[in-house]
C-alpha cells in the first residue's frame, strides 16, 4: 500500500474517532440533564404511602383519594436562583385537584411564589394560578388557561427570582413579571425559601369557584414530577436572617447577570401574547376587589 492511501485512512479514522467522541458527550450531556436522582435534593414531606418513586429515582408521582395527598420538598433553603421542574398533570376529569409547585419561606410574614394548576372535567382547558406573597402579604393572583394539555406530557415550569424580577415561565415562555418595586413601597420577596410540590384537594375553590367538585369515581389522581437539580444560591442559617441573604445577590450566580434584569425583546413578545390571548383573570383588573390598583399593578404590566 502507498503511502497516499496510508495517509488517507489515517486521517479518515480520525475524523471518525473524533466524530465518535463528539457524539458520545452529546448523548452523555443530554442524559445528565435528567439523571439527578430524587433524594440528593429533596424529601417526602407528607403523605408518603401516597409517593411512587420511578425510572430509578429520577421521577416522582403523587397520587391522591380520599385518604389523603401528598408533597415533597428541597432539602435547603435558596436565596435567589432560577428553579425548574418538570411537571405531568392529573389526566382525564381532574376537577377540583390542585397540582401546586412553589417558592415559600416560615413563619407569618412569609414570602412565597406560586404555580398552582386547577384541574378541570375532561375536555375542559386546565387553569394556571400563580401568585407572589412577600412578607405576609398576597392576594395577587393571576390565571392563565394553558394553550396544551398538560396532562398528556411533561412539561417545564421556571421560576426565575432575582433582585431585579420574578418571572414565571412556561416552556421558557413568561407569563408573568413582577418586578422590584420597593422604591415605590411594594414589598418584594427576600427571605430564603424553601421548594415545595404536592397534589391535594383543593374542591372547595379550585374549579368554578368551588361549584364543580371532584369526582372521587375517578381517584387516584397522579401526578409525575421530573428535574431534580436545583439552580438556586443555599442558604443554611435556620433563623432566615435576611442580611445574610446579600451574597445572593451577586453576579457570580448567572441568573443574577444584566441578562435576566429585564425580559428580552422576543420574551416580551411571547409575554405580551400569552397575556392578551390567555390569561383569563388578573387581581390588578379586579376592581370589586381592588377599586384602587395597587402601586405595582401600574408598573408591572
């Protein structure tokens, strides 16, 4: 053999070696966006004998009836940080059942940072309620009606939450904003938090105010949670002293960067358009209950 065509099968069984590893650290790096395990992040909470673990760890279902629901949450508590979890509803008439995934801090002056998915009868689109407490206080619900039915996949629900904003999204679409506005005295929250998820009855107020009740025919109802990593800044001080919070703040996390102050332009699009097409109750457009806007109502929007 020549040494032409010896140097032609050496530099195609490189080119192919080098293909053969690239290939390899893209099937590994998608397989580790799913692979952290249930325990190395959170425990069950409540409701144990209600809690199924899957596909060796890295899946959760809870299931409810009669007897009772079930939760689980992070282990620590975060100060800033851009959470994520993949979430598959209840399916079929889920009416009443609430699927809840959040943000919540102790005590009475709490903050907290809601999803909260309202099942619905069969057909029927599923409500998302999301609301924001910041020390104490909330009563700042908004409701969008999902474009999808949640119920037949998974998909990502984020919580991004920095000194600058708090933004909601679904499937990296936002659908709500609220900014830090303690300029103009709106409380924000600031308190470390801990990562809650539970599926429980909510059938006094969840579908139709409360007047479309759960059918228990159907129990149990399951949901599956997936995404166990956390990007979030722990925090480990038991009293949840808020001075100790400002190392949070720095831009050595990524999600506290100049990039995630504001919505981009496309995400402003998509927000705008959710908003428009989708949302079907907002607190700040109550007038019965707020005959008076509050302060952040004229600014978040």
């Amino acid at each position: 053999m020549n040494t032409t065509n010896t140097g032609k099968m050496q530099y195609h069984f490189s080119i192919l070696a080098l293909l053969s590893i690239f290939f390899f650290f893209i099937r590994v790096g998608f397989a580790d966006d799913n692979t952290v395990k249930f325990d190395e992040n959170y425990v069950i909470t409540w409701g144990n004998d209600h809690v199924l673990s899957l596909n060796q760890d890295t899946e959760i279902q809870l299931s409810m009836d009669k007897s009772s629901g079930a939760g689980f949450g992070s282990k620590l508590s975060y100060g800033t940080g851009f959470f994520n979890m993949r979430i598959k509803l209840p399916d079929k008439d889920s009416a009443g059942v609430v699927t809840a995934y959040y943000l919540t801090s102790k005590g009475n002056k709490h903050d907290e940072l809601d999803f909260e998915f309202l099942g619905n009868r069969e057909g029927k689109p599923i409500s998302l309620q999301t609301n924001v407490f910041a020390g104490g206080v909330g009563n700042r619900e908004q409701r969008v009606i999902l474009w999808f039915d949640p119920s037949a996949d998974f998909h990502n629900y984020r919580i991004l939450w920095n000194q600058h904003q708090i933004v909601f999204y679904v499937d990296d679409i936002p659908i709500r904003v609220f900014k830090n506005n303690t300029n103009i005295g709106v409380g924000y929250p600031s308190q470390a938090m801990k990562i809650e998820a539970s599926l429980w009855d909510g059938d006094s107020w969840a579908t139709d105010g409360g007047q479309t009740k759960i059918n228990w025919s159907m129990a149990p109802f399951k949901a599956h949670f997936q995404g166990f990593d956390i990007s979030g800044c722990p925090k480990t001080d038991s009293n949840n002293n808020n001075n100790n919070n400002k190392d949070c703040f720095l831009p050595e996390h990524w999600w506290n960067s100049e990039k995630y102050w504001t919505l981009d332009s496309k995400q402003k699009t998509n927000f705008k358009n959710v908003r428009k097409k989708y949302m079907n109750y907002d607190y700040c457009s109550d007038q019965k209950r707020y005959p008076v806007p509050p302060p952040e109502c004229l600014v978040n929007s």
